[in-house]
C-alpha cells in the first residue's frame, strides 16, 4: 500500500511506526546491554535488601522466642509467691505459740492457739487455693479418696465404712492430691 492511497490518520500512524522501528533498531546491542546490566544490579540490591530484613526479622524471631522462654521459666519461679506469703503470717503464730510454751505457757491454751492457726490456714487455703480436706470418719470407703491402711469386721455394715482417720487427705480444686489413709469396717 502506497501512501497516497491513505488518509491523513493513517499516513500519521504509519509515520510514527517507521520512527519507533528506527528507533528501536538504533539501540545497539552495547546500549542494550547496559540497560540489563543496570537491571539485574537494581535486583541484586533489591535482594539484598529482602535478604537482610529476612535476618533481621529471623534474629528478633529468636530473640522474641528467649524472652518468651525466659519470662515463662519466671513466671513458674515464682508462680507460688502469694501463697507463700499467706502462709508465712501462719508460720509467725507457730512461732507466737512455741515461744508461749517455751515461757511455760499453760498446754492447753498452746493447743487451743496451734488449733486456730491450723483452721486459720485451712479456711485460707481453702478460699484463696481451692485446698479442702477430705472428710472420712463415718463416710463409705472410696478407693479415690481413701487409702486402707487396716481394716476390722463389723457385722452390722452394710458397705465398708471409714472408723478412723490415721492421716488427713486433701483436694485441690476437686482432684485428689493425697488420699487420707484411714482404719475401715468391713461387712461380714
């Protein structure tokens, strides 16, 4: 096709074609070389800049992982401070008391005093902790809650029935912690 066979909008869009195909064929091979040089070094610092966040942020991942592992190991440490704070105000009326018998205190105002104190300790561990006594004497046998140390035969029981209490057992938010060892009643 011709050129006089075109209109002006076209003879215009061919015009520019022919530019742009000089154009592009006036970029030698050095030129373009240099321009993919200048690319890949743009890329290799764009990299190197990915690579170094990538570390940084490797190296606050492991430093966050030591604190967490540090403050947990803490945090165990010293997980029983505040019941070791309500029993040492316990601890001071054991040693009120055995300086009052040391004193030649009566026996049984030492024991009516130790007796307070160990209810005084109980009642707080039971309300602040979640510790209460397990109770036994006259209770049927329950093998979780109570461990046989001796045992009788009573005829007139029905199921084995606790007698006597040789230790006191405790339970901690409703699991056995230690069973009380206690003295049961058999059925013939």
């Amino acid at each position: 096709m011709k050129k006089k066979d075109l209109n002006e909008e076209e003879i215009k869009a061919v015009e520019d074609m022919e530019d742009t195909a000089e154009e592009v064929v006036e970029e030698s091979p050095e030129d373009e070389l240099e321009t993919l040089r200048e690319k890949v070094k743009a890329l290799e610092e764009e990299a190197a800049q990915a690579k170094d966040r990538m570390l940084r942020n490797q190296a606050e991942l492991e430093n966050f992982k030591k604190r967490l592992i540090r403050e947990r190991e803490e945090a165990v440490r010293f997980a029983n401070t505040k019941l070791i704070e309500e029993i040492l105000q316990f601890l001071d009326n054991l040693e009120r008391a055995e300086a009052a018998a040391r004193q030649g205190g009566d026996a049984s105002t030492l024991a009516d005093g130790v007796a307070m104190t160990r209810d005084q300790l109980l009642s707080a561990l039971d309300k602040n902790w979640g510790l209460k006594a397990i109770e036994s004497v006259g209770e049927e046998f329950d093998p979780e809650a109570h461990e046989a140390c001796m045992a009788v035969i009573d005829e007139n029981l029905e199921h084995e029935t606790v007698v006597e209490e040789l230790q006191k057992g405790y339970r901690l938010h409703d699991r056995v912690i230690r069973p009380a060892k206690v003295k049961i009643a058999k059925p013939c």
